[in-house]
C-alpha cells in the first residue's frame, strides 16, 4: 500500500505526525488503524515516523479512514497537533475523544466521549446485547436514518469493532500514563491498578461491552482485540515482576505472580457488574482501594 511513485507525497512536509496526531485524536491504535488500512502495524508504524514515503494516492485513502480530507493532514503536518486540539473539521463515524488542553490526566474523563452513534450502540447493546439490536434500533436511538449509519460504519460489526477499539486504546494510555507517574516500581503497579480499577468504574458499559460482547466479533477481529486486552495485562505482569525483583523478602516465583496479576485484573473488570455512578460509593475512592488491594495481594508472602 504504501511507497514511493511518481505522486510521491515525499515532496510535501512530512505527515506522518499528523496521521499519528489524527489517529491517536479518535482514539485508535496503531493496531486498529493498520488493520482499517490492511498494512501491518509495522509499516504504519514507520509511514507514522516518516520512514516510508507515501504516495498522494494512500494518502487520499489515510485520509478516508480516518474521515479527514486530505489537506489536513498535509496542512497539519507543518503544525503541532496536541492533546485536546483538533486536527481539522470531522464528520461523525469514528470514536473520537474530546479531551481538555494539555496533556490529559488518566483520572479525568469527563471530557471523553464517542460519536452518536457509538453512544446508541453501547446503550443498546448493554441493554439488548450485541445480537439482539439491530442497526435500525441503533439509527432510531441515534436519530439518524439507517443509511445515515450505514455510511459512517459498512456492519453492526465494524460498530462493536471500532467501540472495543476505543475503549483498549482508552485503557492502554491511561495505565501507561499511571505508570509514569510512580514513584518507584510499587507505586507504578498501584497506580496501574487504579487507573484500571477506574477506567471499569466509571465507564462501566464500554468495560461491560469488552468482557461481555467479543463473541459478536469475526474471528480476525476477536484475535486482533484480545491481543490488545492481552497487552493490558502483560503490562501488569511486567510491572509486578519489578515490584517482586525490588522487594528482597519476596518469595513469589513469576507464575505465581502472573497468577497473583490475574487475579487482581479480574477484580477490576469485574467493577461493572455491582459498582454504579450513581451510588454511594465514589469511584475515585473504590479504585485507591483496589490499588491498596493488589499491593496486599501481590506483597503477601
């Protein structure tokens, strides 16, 4: 797909940031965009760091996915796209999170949302399940015709693909930026549990969705999004060995401590099946609690 003709865009300013700055603005992975563009993530990982050349024509079809027109990538290439700035008008059809200026906090997600439709194909779905809601109930609760649907998203599949895909880029980034907060390898791994803890707390039915709705995915697919949920937990896996490597005293072999990391993943997704918004308890104050649960569990000899 992509290389180097005679319509090389090579001759224009480099644009591989600002597809990166669009992709990551609708909350994509690099995965999820490869696979909507058939490359590996490979070669659009390197297409992202202007290695590779990309001809006029690729990126005409760049632009169509990620639901741009092509001048603004090439007009944003030459400007800094940031956390909370928009690369450029949007229709609606893809995720794509509005969060506040400057670097976004992974505790803040009041400024994050989906497109409408998006929104009426997670009620629905949480509600009906994935099987039993039918696009036309997806168009009437959108307030959109069913080929207004249509044309933002070709299946009810590529809806529940492009959901999954929001919701594990949104986890992924959050527990990475709890990561980097820490102090030392302890208060790395609570904070990973707290953001994760936090992340099914408050956005319970996208975390419901995830656990809940695989099933409604084609094989390539379902292999494609486990693999991301997989990452998620490796993360933890590799954080919690580093905890164990700095605390002499511990005797937990690494499939213990898998197992013990298992454990603790199991008891944030299972947030959304008894934590509500509206409850007594506050979500902030729920996940601190997980994390202090992990330590326990992941430091008890």
């Amino acid at each position: 797909m992509f290389g180097m003709t005679e319509q090389s865009a090579a001759s224009q300013p480099a644009v591989g940031a600002a597809i990166r700055a669009t992709r990551e603005a609708r909350g994509l992975s690099l995965r999820a965009l490869a696979a909507r563009l058939d490359v590996s993530p490979a070669t659009l990982s390197a297409v992202e760091r202007d290695l590779t050349p990309i001809t006029v024509q690729r990126l005409e079809h760049v632009a169509a996915v990620l639901d741009v027109d092509t001048s603004e990538l090439l007009t944003s290439s030459t400007t800094a796209v940031g956390p909370g700035r928009s690369p450029g008008p949007t229709r609606p059809g893809r995720p794509l999170p509005q969060r506040r200026q400057g670097t976004p906090s992974w505790r803040v997600f009041d400024s994050v949302e989906t497109d409408p439709i998006l929104q009426a194909a997670t009620r629905l779905f949480v509600v009906h399940g994935f099987h039993a809601t039918t696009v036309r109930d997806i168009a009437a609760a959108a307030g959109m015709s069913v080929a207004g649907v249509y044309h933002h998203y070709p299946s009810k599949e590529r809806i529940l693909v492009a959901l999954l895909d929001f919701t594990m880029s949104e986890i992924a980034w959050r527990i990475e930026a709890a990561r980097a907060e820490g102090r030392d390898a302890a208060h790395s791994f609570a904070l990973m549990v707290e953001s994760l803890a936090l992340f099914h707390a408050v956005q319970g039915d996208l975390a419901f969705l995830g656990a809940s709705e695989m099933r409604g995915l084609g094989r390539p697919e379902r292999a494609r999004v486990t693999a991301l949920r997989d990452a998620v937990q490796h993360a933890l896996d590799r954080q919690a060995l580093a905890v164990i490597d700095a605390n002499k005293e511990s005797r937990l072999t690494p499939d213990e401590v898998r197992v013990a990391t298992r454990a603790i993943a199991t008891m944030c997704t299972s947030l959304p099946s008894w934590f509500k918004a509206d409850g007594p308890k506050d979500a902030r104050e729920v996940a601190s609690r997980y994390a202090r649960y992990a330590l326990a569990i992941l430091l008890t000899p």
